[in-house]
C-alpha cells in the first residue's frame, strides 16, 4: 500500500523509517515532512491545519492510508473529512480529538466512567482572591484548556505565580484548571486501537523538564526511552483494567469508534496506583522515537488494521531490546527558540553488533548552500536501540557527544529514573 504521513517532527521520521521497513508498504508520502522524510519518502509541501489541502493531496496520490502525527489536524477534523471520503485515516475523528484539545471535556468523561485522575475544578471569573487555592495543597497546577503543545501547565509552589497563571489563562482562553497536584513517577503508554481491539505498546517514560535532574520549564520533551521499568506487568496490568479497558469499551461502542493511537500519561504512585495525568490522541512525540523500533511485526499492516477497524486480525510482537533518544534542542528552547544556525557532525550512525543508533531529525532544514541549519525548537534526536538500556543509551550519546550546533541544550541524564531503579 502508499501510505501519506501528516506532520514534520521526530515523530513522522520515526514513522516513515518504520513504514520504510515494512513489507506491506509500497510508497511513503509525507507533508510536510523534513530532512530525515526527505531521504526515504517523499515530501510534499501543505498547510496540514487546511482540511482540503490534505484530502486533495490523499486524493491526487490515491493513498491507501493516511496516517496523522500531531492534535492540529486532529482538531481541525481531518479524520472526518478522511473518512467521509473513503479514505482509511489513522487517527481519531473531531469528536475524541477533543479528548486532548479539551481537558474538561477528558475529565468528563474520565469521571463519568471511574478512571482514576487528578481532581479538579474549573474556573472562568478573574477575582481579586482565588479561594480555590485553598482547597488544593501546593504545589499548585493550573491548566490551560486548549492545545498548548505540552507547555500549557504550570506547576508552581508560588502563590503569585498561580494566580497570575490563572488570570492569564481565563483571560486568553476564558477557562483554566485547578488541578490536585500528583505525586509519583510518570510514564507514557500509547495504545493502538479500534472499536475491535486494542494494543499497549511497550510502556516508555519521557523527560518533559529542560534540564537534568527534571528541572527547568517543561517542554514537548527532551528525551526518552523504552521500555519503562517503572511500570512493571502489573501496574501494566492495572493501568489496562482501570483505565485502557474503560475508555476503549466506551469509545468502540461509539457512532465514529476511536482509530488511532490513544496516548495515555499516568502517574504513578508509590503503592503502584496509577493515574491519568493526560491523554493525547496521537503517537508521543519523543515517545515514538523510542517506541515504533521496538515493533517486531509489520506496522504497515498494525496502521491499516486499526483505520479499518480490524486490529482484532492484526498480528503484533515486539523485540526484546531497549531504546534511548535524546533530544538535541536550540538556544533559548522552549521560550525562544534560536534558529538558522548550522549543525555538523550529524552524518553518523552506529551499527555494533545488535547495537544501533542514529538520528530522528526534527527542526532541521537544508538551507541553499546545501548546509544543515536548526529550523525549530527541537533540532533532532539521537536514538540508540540495543539489548540492554544501558547500551542504548550509551550509543544515543555517543552520536549527540558528536554534534555540533551553536549554544544547542541536551539533557546528559536520559533514563535515569531506570538506572536509579537497578541501584
Ligand atoms: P499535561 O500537558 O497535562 O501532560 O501536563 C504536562 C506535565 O505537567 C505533565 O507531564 C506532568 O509532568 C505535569 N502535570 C500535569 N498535571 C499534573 C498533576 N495533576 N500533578 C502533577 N504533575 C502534573
Ligand atoms: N512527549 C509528550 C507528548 O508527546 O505529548
């Protein structure tokens, strides 16, 4: 089959190199793509926010799937017009796309079916004293409800800083929430599913803090790996029954059943309950990097089955290894980011043995002199996968020690909530 990807971060390259080594897939089609698409699928240049400009482009390339990578075109109903279409789509219609593109509403329905969650309480009055507060033990967290790429949460022991995050958000979105603070360690699970089935794919744990030791302002993500020893088979096990099982009994009964990938974030507390921090409606992103490796089977056919409703049919394993991607960010990521500036040492790869690493290019551009420049917050990742954690980490650093961009910022401590563990 040809198969058209929507997005251009480290997540669509990270999909294409998977497709790319499928049987079941022909042509790879990308839009927009970047530099890493560019080398095995073609790129094609559209505004992925315009409904019409991608149903035409899945329409002139007569794709046979459409996969979509980040919540904008999700949002937007993509899926919808897709589908509407004929077009099988990867990916969740308008309805439980808002399962990330609202929190309330994910809250909602959390409630409504006993998935365990933060409690919460909404607000839309700007005051002089938020009473609210009190309710709550700090540190305080207040979110944004609407799409904020990952950024639209502040965490804060500060009152003042509450409050002015309060304000802002009911001025600029005329809503927040005032969420119960959760304690414990966070994890990623995708799930691939359809109204016929559903997947967990091998639990991962991003690093969403700027700087090691999870300090700094939180990002899209700074780094991964997989698989998450934290959680182990039965914390796996409770997250399916009090909360995978829940959400895919409710969506497939639905009208437009769910096809995609449900991303659910849990804390994890230290008596091994989980709970939902956040869905997501989409493959993680870097969590993909780190996760679509480890697929052992044909993930042409796992894509095809899930848009189609027949995931039930699909056959699924997965590699016995680990995988590390650290993420190599720009100057001034995630407030400013700084870019044009050139990268080098980027044309590396490791192949050891079981042993590899390589790169997920991300903001990367070619610019008219042919050179690698930074084109957007994260620059790329390097991604390592061999039998052990370790190794694959080890390989992650030994190509991103290699690379050189100007005043760029990478965490030197990807994985070790898992090494601390082992300690
Ligand atoms: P979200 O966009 O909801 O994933 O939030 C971004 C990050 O903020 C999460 O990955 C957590 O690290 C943190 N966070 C969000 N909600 C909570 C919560 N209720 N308790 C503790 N940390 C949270
Ligand atoms: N890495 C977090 C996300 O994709 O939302």
């Amino acid at each position: 089959m040809d198969i058209l990807i929507i997005g251009s971060g480290g997540r669509e390259h990270a999909l294409a190199i998977g497709f790319s080594e499928s049987e079941s897939v022909n042509n790879i089609h990308v839009a927009p793509g970047n530099v890493g698409t560019s080398k095995i699928a073609q790129n094609h240049d559209v505004d992925i926010l315009q409904i019409q400009e991608i149903h035409s482009l899945a329409c002139e390339l007569g794709v046979d799937l459409v996969v979509i990578g980040p919540e904008g075109p999700l949002v937007e109903g993509v899926a919808d017009n897709l589908i509407a279409s004929g077009i099988p789509c990867f990916g969740p219609t308008l309805r439980w796309a808002n399962l990330e593109g609202s929190k309330k509403f994910a809250k909602e329905i959390m409630e409504e079916l006993g998935i365990p969650t933060a409690n919460y309480e909404e607000l839309s009055q700007i005051s002089e004293n938020y009473d609210i507060l009190n309710k709550f033990d700090p540190p305080w967290v207040i979110k944004r409800d609407v799409l904020a790429s990952g950024k639209g949460v502040t965490v804060t022991h500060s009152k003042k800083i509450a409050v002015s995050a309060i304000d802002n958000a009911i001025e600029s979105d005329g809503r927040v929430l005032v969420e119960e603070y959760l304690e414990g360690e966070e994890a990623s699970i995708l799930v691939i599913m359809d109204e016929s089935d559903y997947i967990c794919l091998p639990p991962s744990q991003d690093h969403k803090r700027l700087k090691d030791s999870d300090e700094g302002p939180n990002t899209g993500g700074m780094g991964a790996y997989a698989p998450a020893p934290v959680v182990t088979s039965s914390i796996l096990r409770r997250v399916e029954e009090e909360i995978v099982q829940p959400i895919h009994s409710f969506l497939k009964n639905q009208t437009n059943p769910y096809r995609g990938c449900l991303y659910v974030g849990i804390m994890i507390d230290n008596e091994g309950a989980p709970r939902v921090v956040e869905f997501n409606v989409r493959f993680g992103d870097p969590e993909t990097q780190v996760t679509v490796p480890l697929i052992s089977s044909d993930i042409g056919e796992l894509f095809f089955s899930a848009a189609t409703g027949n995931l039930s049919n699909a056959n699924v394993n997965f590699h016995d290894f680990s995988s590390a991607t650290v993420v190599l960010a720009s100057k001034n990521y995630p407030s400013k980011p700084v870019i044009g500036d050139k990268i080098s040492g980027n044309d590396v790869f490791i192949e050891e043995g079981e042993i590899r690493a390589f790169i997920h290019y991300a903001g990367t551009k070619i610019n008219d002199q042919g050179n690698y420049v930074s084109s957007g917050g994260r620059v790329l990742s390097a991604t390592g996968i061999a039998p052990t954690l370790n190794e694959a980490v080890e390989a992650a650093y030994q190509i991103i020690n290699n690379i050189e961009l100007k005043d760029s910022q990478h965490r030197s401590d990807i994985g070790f909530r898992a090494f601390e563990r082992r300690i």
